[in-house]
C-alpha cells in the first residue's frame, strides 16, 4: 500500500522547512517523528468537552524507536507538565490522528482553564474539512504548532486509503487495513478502564499513528504540513 497523501484535500502553503530542520542534523527524508495520543475522563458523558471533562492519560512515540512514553499517573496538571516539558525542547513533527480537530485545541484548552504556561499554539482554519462534527468547547479544526515542532494530522492524508479499501476511516480501520492490531476498547467507556488498560489504550494509539506517519513518503509528509509560525 503506498499511501502518498494524493488525497490531501486542501491546499497549504509550504512550511518553514528550515525551522523544522533547526537544531537536527536530519535530511528531510528522515526528520523525526513524535507522535501524540491523548485520552479523556469520559465519566460525565462522551469526554470531548475540554469544559466539563478533563486529560487522563497521554502517550508519545518516537520515529526510528521502540521508546513510548506513558503519562498517566498523578493529577491532570501533572500529565500537562510533562508533555510540555517534553514537546517544547524538541525538534521535528508532531504528528496526531485528528489532533486538529480534537487533541490539540482539547488540550489548549486545558491549559489556559489550568492556568498553566504552554508553547503549544492553535489557530482555529476554516479550511480545514471538519472530519466529524465540532465536539462541544471546541469549535472547528485547527493548525498547529508545539515549540519548535510543525504539526501535521495524518488523518488526512489516509482519506483516500479508506475509499480504496472500503473501510471506515478511523485510526482503528485503517491501522488494521494496513496490517496492524491496535488495542480496542469502548470508546465512550474510558472511565472504566483499569488503569493498566487504559495505559496499553493510549499507547497503542500513540505507537499505530507514529507507524502509519512513517509510512508516507516523508518528502509528502513535509509538503503537507499544516504549518503556522503563531
């Protein structure tokens, strides 16, 4: 399966390929790739209202690596922390699945209701195809940018492997499609996970989207990037 990214279904303008590059000593066949999946309280009601629901976990997972990362333990503020501390230092993608229209303003959100200070910066793009409809809070889709690191939702990119293979086009769908097994659970049942559950959720999350951004030709991951200097 060569999954180019020809369906990419909006136009972008080039990225600042200099300033993804800055601090590496990568082409820009391989910049590296960091990956972010995170997982919400869904015991109030769907978990997709950075008002009323609030981050349980989070996971990052690393290109050229079996290193993931877990962040789960602690208080919200704690998981914030950490990822900010983490994503702020490095250089290259953030690459998500539907980050722009979830995890990435979800997260925002907390920050600013936290009161905390974060270098992730979002920018609400009526270009942006809204993949499923707004969730409460949130509003329509954004771009992205987390320090130094460009983001890019693959989401996107997979539109077109879905209509090829006749599958439904989710993370999920896809990733087994391609020959993957990531972890299923109910969705809308989070809450009830065990905790060691909800760790093995969130990474393979992290680790399948950090796979499936491989996958693509990096120099049409690069084209693609939904890049703003915010």
């Amino acid at each position: 399966m060569n999954a180019t990214g020809a369906d990419f279904p909006y136009s972008l303008s080039m990225p600042d390929i200099d300033s993804i590059q800055a601090g590496t000593k990568h082409s820009y066949a391989d910049i590296p790739l960091v990956s972010l999946d995170i997982e919400t309280d869904t015991s109030g009601g769907g978990g997709l209202d950075p008002h009323t629901s609030r981050v349980v976990a989070a996971s990052l997972a690393y290109s050229g690596t079996d290193k993931v990362e877990v962040f789960d333990s602690g208080s919200e503020a704690e998981i914030l922390q950490s990822l900010e501390s983490i994503l702020a230092k490095r250089n290259g993608l953030l690459v998500t699945w539907n980050g722009a229209g979830f995890d990435l303003p979800f997260l925002s959100r907390r920050y600013q209701f936290s009161d905390m200070t974060t270098s992730l910066r979002v920018a609400p793009d009526p270009t942006i195809p809204v993949k499923y409809p707004p969730p409460p809070g949130l509003g329509i889709p954004v771009r992205s940018s987390w320090g130094s690191l460009a983001h890019v939702d693959i989401s996107y990119l997979y539109a077109g492997v879905a209509r090829e293979g006749n599958v439904k086009w989710s993370l999920k769908s896809i990733a087994k499609y391609l020959g993957y097994s990531p972890v299923e659970v109910d969705r809308a049942r989070v809450h009830a996970l065990t905790p060691e559950d909800l760790r093995k959720y969130v990474a393979s999350d992290a680790v399948v989207t950090v796979e499936l951004a491989q996958l693509l030709r990096p120099q049409i991951l690069v084209r693609c990037i939904p890049f703003m200097n915010l």
